[in-house]
C-alpha cells in the first residue's frame, strides 16, 4: 500500500484482479474480508474501478451499508443484548437485504434495475430507498468487502472464556456472545456460500487494529467528522470485535481461496493461493 495508507499498489491490484477473474465467468460474487483498518474498502474500489477499465462491468458493495438502523438495533438490544445497540458484530446486518441486493444485481436491467443500500454513519440509519444507487445492468464481478466475511463460527467451549474487560463486566453470562456466534453458523454462514472467491486482508495481529483504527480516526478528526471517536471510546468499541478478530485470524487462512499476508504498514506480501 502506498505511504499515505489511500491506495493500494496498482500491480498488486493488477496481479490480484488477475487472479480473480480467471477463469472468466458471467457472474462471479468475490468476498473480501480482513480486519478494521486493513484498507478493504479503497482495495474493493480499486478493483471494481480497475475492471472497468478492462471492460469487465464491476461494483463493489460493503457489509457496512446493510447495517440495520439505529432503531431496529435499539429493539434487538432490547429483545436479545443491550450490546446489540452498537453497529458492526454478526448480528447487526440485515443479510437478508443483502442476499437479495446481490440477487436483484444478478438479474439487473433497465427494467427492473438493483438498487444498492447506502448507511449513514453519521445519522447511524441507512438512507431511504429513493437515495440508493440504481443498476441497470447486471455486473459480471462483484466485490463484497466486510471484516467478518467468510469467518466461521467458534465452538460452543470457545465461547465460555470472556477475551476481554466488555465481555466480562457486560456479557458476564456469555449470552451476547452466543448470539453472535449463531448469527455466523447462521445468516453470515448462509452469505458465504454465495462467495465465489474468499480473498483475506491477512493482518500481522489483532494488536495492529487500533493503530489502524485510530490513523482513521485522526483522519475523521482532520475533516471534522462528528462521529469520530477518542482514544478511549475507540478501544471500547474495538472490544465489541476483539473475539471475532482473533479467532478470523486463527482459522480464516484455511478457509479463504486467497491469503494476502500484511505488514505492519498494510504492505501486501506474497499472495498464497488456497484453492
């Protein structure tokens, strides 16, 4: 990646586009996982805006914009956990919205175009329907970027052990924690097996995700984003995926089609072809 942390080296980009497009298909859905702060995002952008320009038609979608809205959290921490309340764990996304955007995708003409839901951070609501991004026509690649894509849920004994201080003042019982879990052996295991291609942002360890997060955080502060967080709000809310993090990490290598492997500068090293 280059210095600036905003773009990724355009022959990486080339040689990963490469890989990700043979052999050509009509339709191929690529699922792009890795931590917070890995640069999934600006990587999936890079590679939707690369095969256009080979003429490939692209686009590249986000688990974050199918985050339910403040409201519907706010009733899942009501009905389940309080910790539901706070956007981003298995659980917060309304994947059946998704399934059904990538179907609508796969179908896509100016008849009956896809719309593409967009979420708010700032408002923490997604934007209504008459804001979405219309697609008249159906792309041939589609990359799916999201920290906990293709992750696999954790054994029942795993969950026992709080990781961290949230979990053990906040989900003392481990009921937050299960329901989590459930949602990755359920919905989210349901969502990667629609992935054609499993590509991992492969970070050199869960402790590199604050220094990420937080060079993104100081950017937010620099434009003035009213929902940047501090320091120490910062590391609360990187708790809520501490658990999930370290355990995609452990198990997420041999899961994924294709491994590339970070340095502590989010440099991609050497691309490791699983299968």
């Amino acid at each position: 990646m280059a210095r600036d942390a905003n773009t990724w080296d355009a022959a990486f980009v080339g040689a990963l586009l490469d890989r990700l497009t043979q052999p050509r298909r009509a339709w191929t859905v690529v699922g792009l996982s890795g931590l917070q702060g890995s640069g999934k995002s600006t990587l999936a952008a890079q590679l939707a805006a690369l095969a256009m320009q080979r003429g490939i038609a692209a686009r590249a979608l986000a688990l974050d914009d199918f985050y339910f809205g403040r409201r519907d959290r706010h009733h899942l921490a009501g009905a389940v956990h309080p910790l539901l309340c706070t956007r981003g764990v298995p659980g917060t996304h309304d994947i059946a919205l998704l399934l059904r955007t990538l179907a609508a995708l796969r179908r896509a003409s100016p008849a009956h175009p896809a719309r593409l839901p967009r979420f708010d951070k700032g408002s923490d609501t997604r934007l209504p329907p008459s804001r979405w991004a219309a697609v008249t026509a159906a792309p041939r690649l589609v990359v799916l970027e999201g920290w906990c894509i293709g992750v696999p849920p954790q054994a029942p004994a795993a969950l026992a052990r709080p990781v961290n201080a949230l979990e053990r003042r906040e989900d003392g019982d481990g009921r937050w924690r299960r329901h989590v879990n459930a949602q990755l052996a359920g919905d989210y295991a349901r969502l990667a097996a629609r992935l054609d291609r499993l590509v991992m942002l492969q970070a050199p360890g869960w402790t590199i995700v604050e220094r990420w997060r937080t060079e993104q955080e100081q950017a937010l502060h620099r434009r003035g984003a009213p929902h940047a967080m501090d320091r120490d709000a910062l590391r609360r809310f990187l708790m809520h995926y501490e658990r999930i993090s370290r355990h995609a990490l452990a198990v997420l290598p041999a899961c994924a089609d294709l491994v590339v492997p970070l340095d502590r500068r989010r440099r991609p090293g050497r691309m490791i072809e699983r299968r």
